[in-house]
C-alpha cells in the first residue's frame, strides 16, 4: 500500500462524506483500492479481511437491503470487513485496518464514511459470508463526493459537532492526567499526536487520551458516559484503533521509530471511566 500524498495532507483532507456523485470510481483507482485490501496488516496480528462490495447492478430490492437508512445517498461501492472475535484486541486491529484503507483512497479524491451501526448489519454479513466466529463491525461507503451535501449529511455533521475537535490539553497528557502536554513543550511528537487529533470518532467523541512519560506514549481509551456498546460491536475500542493508525503513521512519515506493547503503566491516576489500551515505545 503505498502513499503518494503526505500523511498530514491525506488526513487533513478526509472528512465524512454521506452524499456521492452517481458516477462509478474510475477502473485503475478501484483496482487499485481492492489490491490494498489484501495488504493490510494490523499491530495485535488480528485475523482481518476486508471485501469490496458492488451494488450497481443489484436488482432494486436486493441493493435496498443492503441498506443505510438513508443515511448515504448515492453510493453504488462500499467497503466492509470481519474480524475474528478471539483477539483480545480485534476491535483497535480492525479499527487500525479500515482506516489505512480510508487514508489509501482519500488520496484518490474519494470520499468515506465510517458507519458502525446505521447500516442493515445483516444483509452485509450475508452478502460477505460472514463466519461463526467472526464479526462485521462496520463498514464504508467509498465513491466521488458529491459537490452539495444532502439535508442529511448537513444535519448529521452539525449534530455530531464533526469539524469540532478538543482541545490539545484534554486529550495529551505528560507523566500522569494531572498534567496537561504542552503544545509547544514536545515538537518529538507534536505532528503524531496532531494528526491522531484529528482522528474520525463515533459520533465525534474523541475517546482517545495520551499520557506521555519518558520514550513511552500510553494509550487510554475514556469511554464515553451512556455510550454503551452496539450489539456486540465496541465502538469506542474501534475509534483507538483508529487512533492508532493516524498516530503510527505519521511517526514514521517523519522518521520516528517505535513498537506498539501492551504493559499497563505504573503511578498514573486514571481519569473517571478511563481503561488503559496500548504503549508505543520509541527504539
């Protein structure tokens, strides 16, 4: 898989997009985008595959089942997957995966979505066959961005507060959460934890919460307060995933070196509803 873009632009650039163009994906892009969902690798080395799915010459009843609640207009093209579900990490690795794909087509000028739970969940599992033991968390719609968004596609994003971010204080963090990263004290880091910032989230709620001690960055999920979890999908854990993939990549964009444990971290407090989930460890 590879990149022609720079990192920062490429996640600069993508966006939620839920009102496409009717116009199919050129051939060489989507070609392209298929052979990168074979590519995929992910950090905890969780059983992941993802499958493109045409809707465009569905009959009319059986593409309506394959449904998004009006959600999405115009899409024809979607990316779903399964995980399996024996990883102790399946969501962060599945998380990790889609969103590479995402950033690999965003360079292209084609527009995603992440839906985890406004789609016909199984319609899909049939239509990719999925396995007793795997799960279908979410999946994308992927196409050309329409030039004027839908009624829906406005109000969603409003509700959601999409292109509103917290702050660098709420969400980095230096030896323990009672001390706020400075933005200015660790230009190291400063363009990895930017570009995790701006990260998709479910439902925009930025789980994600960092606490930096020495050449470890510790990664801690807060769950949101009622936000329980969709059916047997945690979507929260799958936002870290996310996380993960904005952050690791542009570390090594720039040079840096490091691996993801898991080895909880000792003296820190931990914020209310917050639960440790990961370390990169600079080499």
């Amino acid at each position: 898989m590879e990149l022609f873009k720079l990192i920062t632009e490429i996640i600069k650039q993508r966006k939620s997009c839920r009102t496409f163009e009717p116009k199919p994906i050129e051939k060489e892009i989507l070609e392209k985008i298929t052979d990168s969902l074979a590519n995929i690798t992910v950090p905890f080395g969780s059983k992941v595959r993802f499958q493109l799915i045409d809707i465009s010459n569905l009959p009319d009843e059986e593409s309506k089942k394959l449904g998004t609640y009006r959600i999405i207009k115009g899409a024809k093209t979607f990316i779903t997957g399964a995980v399996v579900s024996d990883s102790a990490k399946c969501w962060e690795d599945f998380g990790y995966g889609l969103e590479k794909i995402i950033l690999f087509a965003t360079q292209f000028e084609i527009g995603t979505c992440w839906l985890g739970g406004t789609f016909n969940r199984a319609s899909f599992s049939k239509k990719i066959n999925l396995q007793p033991n795997e799960i279908l968390p979410a999946i994308t719609p992927i196409g050309y961005p329409a030039q004027k968004s839908s009624l829906t596609d406005s109000a969603i994003r409003k509700m959601a507060g999409s292109d509103k971010r917290k702050l660098w204080n709420e969400l980095f963090f230096k030896e323990s959460f009672n001390n706020p990263l400075n933005e200015a004290g660790d230009e190291t880091y400063y363009q990895p934890l930017s570009m995790l910032r701006l990260a998709p989230s479910a439902s925009n709620r930025q789980p994600w919460r960092i606490v930096k001690q020495n050449n470890k960055l510790h990664f801690y999920l807060q769950r949101t307060t009622g936000y329980n979890k969709l059916v047997s999908v945690d979507l929260q854990r799958i936002d870290m995933g996310i996380a993960m993939c904005h952050f690791e990549l542009t570390a090594k964009h720039i040079g840096l070196k490091g691996d993801w444990i898991t080895e909880t971290p000792s003296v820190i407090n931990l914020l209310p509803r917050t639960e440790y989930i990961v370390s990169w460890v600079e080499k």
